[in-house]
C-alpha cells in the first residue's frame, strides 16, 4: 500500500471550521499531529475525504476527535469506516474506554458502538475557553 502524506490544514478541503482551528498555530499544531494517531481517508481519485485523530494511552483510554469527512463524500459510511479503523487499531486493543464529544454526528457514532455516558455523574472536566474563540 503506497502511503499518502496526511496534512489536514492544507488538504484540498482545507481545515473545517466545525473544527476550528484557532490557537493550533505552529508548535501546537506540530505537538497536536504528532502525539496522536491520525487516519486519512482517501476517494478513488487518490484526493483526501476524511481525516480523524485520537490521543490515547494505548492501555485504558483514548479520545476521538477532529473526525472530518468532506461534505462530497458524506453519507458513505467513510465516517464510520475510520473509526472502525481506530478502535480496531493494534495499538489500541487494550483500550476500554473510548470518548468523544459531537454537536451532530451522534449516530454515526452510534452505529460503530459508541453511546452516552453511564454514570456522567462521576465525570469531571475543567473547560477553558478555546484559544481565540468568541
């Protein structure tokens, strides 16, 4: 299998604001990209469609974020395929607890097996305010 460099903020789709981008600038970026697993998905023509990445301990957790597929190729399942793809990633199968927040892309997220929090009470976070966000 030929691989395929994976850059996210200058693929043909651009970085999505979904995601947002704001205060991963330079050295961030790079520690971001870096300390994480990333998966691209690609259409026949070789042109990137999907991106997602996860940060994981590869022994008790990771956490899904970034998942991007480009609005052209929605809707075929290339979604599901890369996170079927993580949670099924050598490095990850000692993973048991698998997290993600989503504004709308909950039954995707669904149908590979993810659902909501049990016990969100005993969840705690410290939520910042995104670097440059309004």
């Amino acid at each position: 299998m030929k691989s395929r460099r994976l850059i996210l903020g200058r693929s043909p789709f651009g970085w999505p604001a979904a995601i947002g981008r704001r205060g991963l600038e330079g050295r961030k970026w790079k520690g971001a990209r870096h300390s994480s697993l990333v998966i691209g998905a690609y259409a026949p023509d070789g042109k990137q469609a999907g991106y997602a990445r996860l940060a994981s301990d590869k022994t008790r957790f990771a956490y899904v974020m970034d998942v991007y597929v480009e609005e052209g190729h929605r809707r075929k399942g290339i979604g599901q395929a890369m996170m079927r793809f993580a949670l099924e990633h050598p490095d990850h199968k000692a993973v048991y607890l698998w997290l993600l927040g989503t504004r709308d892309a909950h039954e995707t997220y669904r149908k590979v097996g993810f659902e909501p929090l049990k016990h969100v009470e005993r969840w705690m976070a410290i939520q910042k305010g995104r670097p440059g966000a309004e």
